[in-house]
C-alpha cells in the first residue's frame, strides 16, 4: 500500500504540480498589478475624451459659422502632426504593426496629438468617428507602460492588445467586443487566444472607469421581437432576406475602405504636403454642404439639434431613408482622405444602419432589425472582424437577435474580400482559395497586388 501511495506521488509530482500553480498566481497578480492601471488611465482619457466630443458637437450646432475654420484647423492639425507626429501618422495600423513585430514602440505624443486633432475635426464639422481616437489612446499609453515595466517582446504584445481592447471597450460600452476586437483585428480568419484575458480585463476596467466618470452611451432598441425562441427556424424568408442584406453589407464596407484609400492616394499624389491637403479637404466638405444643402452628415450623427436630420438613432424607428448612406460615406472619405483625425468606425454605423434601413424598406423587413444589422455587419465587412461585431450586435441589441446579427456580419465579412480599413492586418486564414496566387502577407500588399495585376492586364 505505502508502495502504491509513493508511485502515486511520484506520477503525478505534487510538488512540481504545486509550484507551477504558485508561480501562475504570481504571474496573474503581476499582469493584474500592470493591467487594472493601465485600463483605469484608458478610460479615464475616453471619459475625458467622450464628455469632449459632446462638448465639441454642441458648439457646432450653436455656432454654424465654426464649419467655415474647417480648412485652417485641419491645416492647424496636419501643420502639428508635420512637425511633431510624423512618426505616428499611421495611427492605428501603427499599433497593428507594433503589435505584430515590437519595435521602436509608439511614441506618447500619439496620445495628446490623436485627441486634440479629433476634437478639432468634430467642432469644425468634420465627418470622422471616435474608435481610432480611443484605440490610439490606449495603443500609445500601453505602450509607455511596456517601456517604463521594461517589458519583453510577448509582454509588450499583450499590453498593446490590452491597449486597444480597453480604449475600444471604453468609448463604446461594449467591453467584450472590445476585448474580441484587439485580438481579431491583428489578422484575418486568427484570433489571438494568447491575450484574451488580458484584454477582458483591461476592457472591463476601461468600460467601468467611462461609466465612473458619468459618461453615457447612446442606448438602441429592437421593437421587432419575432426572432425570439424559436420562431426564428420559422421565418426562413426573413433569413433569407438578412442573408442578402449581408451581401450588400459587406459590399458597403468594401466601398467604404477602397473609397478612403482611393482618394487619399489620389489627394497625396496631388497636394503632398500635408497642411495645404488638410485645407483642401475642408474646402471640399464646406462645398458638398453647399452643394446638397445640408449638414446632416457632417460629425459623428449619432444625434443632431435640427429636427428631421438623418441620424443613427433615426434609422431604427423610421421612415425609410434609401440616400443617407452613400451621402455619409462620401463626406466621411472626403474627410479622412484629407488627413482629418478620428476614425472610421462610428461612420461606418452610421451607413450601415442607413443601408439597413433602406434595405428593410427594400425588402419588406422590420426596419428596426435591418438598421441594428447594418449598424455592426458594414464595420464588420470593412474591419474585417465579424466575431467582434456579432458580439457587439448582442451587447447592444441582445441576445435574441443573435442568429441574424452572426449571419449578417459573417457574410458581409466574406464579401468584403481582402479589402478593409487597417491596411497593417495580416491575412492568416483567405476568405476564398485563390488557386495559383501567393496569398500576399498583409491586406496592403494584398491591394498592391491587385494594382499591378490590373495594369498588366
């Protein structure tokens, strides 16, 4: 018997079991110690951040004369960036490449620079979003944090991922999108598990210190509620109709990336220095706005003080709207094009819940369900991260509209093609099989490719 006990003990080597264990608990205190800082210092400066974008949005609206200072601020901003910033004028494919291959890390002055810029680009009149403001917060503080912990390559790796998923988690409220994002945005078809409870918890503690400060998101509803239980396998024509939706999702996102990349290449070659095609581009946007008459689709369009303007909020109780997305992408390309800072990703809510709302009305479907649809399958298509946004349709739709929202944003992922705003994000995994083609490494050597086989042929 003492025999069997000591093979026993020998087989299974408690001691060795025992300290591994000890040593895993130190190193979740270690990562916990670095981590809970970090996302509280996020989410602070997205509080921070949010409460000024508001402010911003507010003045526009009581002063409509600020849209004709567009050209010299965004001048003002690129002048900035020219002589301080250039280093960080990727912006978040900067931190995508640093993620991927630690280098020379991201310089602080991302962080002061991304949020006076966008800022200015809000109050002005600029159409440009949020996300790439939140994520290059917290990308630029991680960083600073790896540099100061004198972290390894794999440390610095999962603190920048950390990074991105508190900033993104935080300034939208949507804390496990956030985490899912900064591991499935880094490359197509791979989720980086190595990080995934890093980035929760810094998600959650970047998402709790937003609402800490008092900062509200804007709440959307689904009124339509035959999806629930099982009626769902009963109503296969409205399947149906999500699943083309989904197409024309994904062909939004892909217009949407090829459009901004398109004419910033077109305006870089043409005006190459940075402040003059700042100015330019504030030119363009005051000349649309006069062209159609509107200024509906300057700023984020989350909200607007002038009754019957098309807003994301709007889209879901109706009427039909069948232009609003297409006028909002082009105010958004020609901003961004330019060199206007932000981001793209609130934009692209606002086309993908005008495009569902004029697909519902298309189609004959609930208008509320098509807008929550577009709102997170066209970020899906152009982000290329449809698991992130199937999670977000449930944070912020919930959980009985899952099966429509996964099916929306799968297909407008595949149909998006190797295309997407983050030209740094690696192509792990191919939508589609290309049979005598090298899979190129990255989506911008992807676009390249596609380039050159066009003037060849």
């Amino acid at each position: 018997m003492r025999a069997t006990f000591h093979n026993l003990f020998e087989q299974f080597n408690f001691v060795a079991v025992a300290r591994d264990r000890r040593q895993h608990a130190f190193c979740v205190l270690r990562w916990t110690l670095i981590l809970v800082p970090m996302a509280v210092l996020v989410g602070t400066l997205c509080a921070a951040f949010l409460w000024g974008l508001e402010a911003a949005t507010r003045a526009r609206f009581d002063h409509p004369w600020l849209l004709y200072l567009l050209p010299a601020g965004g001048a003002l901003v690129a002048w900035f960036y020219h002589r301080l910033g250039r280093s960080v004028e990727a912006g978040n494919n900067l931190i995508v490449e640093q993620i991927h291959e630690p280098g020379g890390g991201i310089p602080l002055r991302m962080a002061p620079l991304v949020f006076a810029g966008t800022i200015i680009t809000h109050l002005l009149g600029g159409s440009a979003g949020r996300e790439g403001t939140a994520v290059q917060l917290g990308g630029s503080l991680a960083s600073a944090f790896a540099r100061g912990l004198r972290l390894d390559t794999q440390g610095v790796r999962i603190l920048l991922m950390a990074g991105v998923a508190a900033g993104f988690g935080a300034v939208f409220g949507t804390p496990l999108a956030g985490a899912v994002f900064a591991l499935e945005v880094l490359a197509l078809g791979r989720v980086e598990y190595a990080g995934i409870m890093p980035c929760l918890l810094a998600a959650l503690v970047g998402d709790w210190t937003c609402h800490a400060w008092g900062i509200h998101h804007t709440p959307y509803h689904i009124t339509f509620a035959a999806m629930q239980s099982r009626a769902l396998f009963d109503e296969p024509l409205l399947l149906g109709k999500v699943a083309l939706a989904g197409v024309a999702f994904g062909l939004a996102g892909l217009a949407f990336a090829e459009a901004n990349h398109a004419l910033g290449g077109l305006l870089k070659r043409l005006v190459p220095y940075g402040p003059a095609r700042a100015a330019l581009g504030g030119v363009l946007v005051i000349g649309l706005v006069w062209a159609l008459g509107t200024r509906a689709y300057l700023g984020l369009g989350v909200w607007s003080a002038i009754p019957g303007d098309p807003t994301i909020s709007g889209f879901f109780t109706g009427p039909v709207d069948y232009g609003s997305w297409a006028l909002k992408l082009l105010f958004t390309a020609v901003t961004l094009s330019a060199g206007y800072k932000g981001g793209e990703v609130t934009p692209l809510f606002f086309i993908g819940a005008a495009l569902g709302n004029a697909l519902g009305g298309l189609l004959g479907a609930p208008l509320d369900l098509f807008a929550a649809l577009g709102f997170v399958a066209v970020f899906a298509g152009a982000a290329n991260t449809p698991l992130a946004c199937t999670i977000m349709g449930i944070e912020l739709f919930g959980a009985d509209h899952a099966v429509p929202i996964a099916l929306a944003c799968f297909i407008a992922y595949l149909c998006s093609g190797h295309n997407g705003i983050y030209l740094s994000q690696r192509i792990a995994v191919p939508k589609r099989a290309t049979p005598g083609r090298e899979v190129a490494a990255t989506l911008r050597e992807a676009r390249s490719a596609r380039a050159q086989r066009a003037i060849d042929s």
